[in-house]
C-alpha cells in the first residue's frame, strides 16, 4: 500500500459533524475495506467560510480504494495525491501545544 493525502475542504459545518463522519469512516476502513485502505491521521483546517475541513492520511491500496471509501463514507474524496516520501523534522505536538 502506498500513502496518501486527502484534502477535503469545507466539509462540515461544526465538530459534531465531523466526529460523526470520522466514525464512520474508520468502520467502513476498518471493517469493510481493511485490505485496501487505512486511515493514518487527519489535520483539521478551520476554513474561512467558518466550516471544517480535514487533511488526511491514509495508506490505501490505490487511490480509486479512496474514492471508493469516501463514496461509502458520503464525504468528499478527489483531491487525492500520492506522497512520495516524508521528512519528519518534529513529532506533531500535542493537542493544547501549537506554536502561535
């Protein structure tokens, strides 16, 4: 499986929609796809029109098995791009401790 980043702009209109929709994601991966896709982490954007949208990770078997899985998910999912590679310079911080 290669990585993968998903960017989905403006996707929900608050947190609770959003964790409803990271539920169902991580079922659909975990139990109906787990051969073909898995989520990594995600970075949530606060948009400027006032909605969420989240930067993805997902190691998947090929970007149509993303599509798929979005599709299934009822979310966006074609702006897909393969990673390369990954410099790491910092571990993420912890939740409460971005630099400003």
């Amino acid at each position: 499986m290669s990585l993968y980043v998903i960017r989905r702009r403006s996707a929900w209109a608050n947190a609770e929609e959003l964790e409803a929709a990271a539920a169902t994601s991580a079922s659909i991966g975990d139990n109906d796809m787990p051969d073909r896709i898995r989520w990594i982490r995600s970075y949530v954007a606060a948009e400027p029109d006032g909605r969420l949208g989240t930067i993805c990770i997902s190691q998947a078997r090929d970007a149509a098995s993303i599509r798929e899985h979005a599709e299934r998910a009822g979310k966006p999912g074609e702006a897909i791009e393969s990673i390369a590679n990954s410099v790491v310079i910092r571990i993420d911080p912890e939740k409460g401790h971005h630099a400003t």
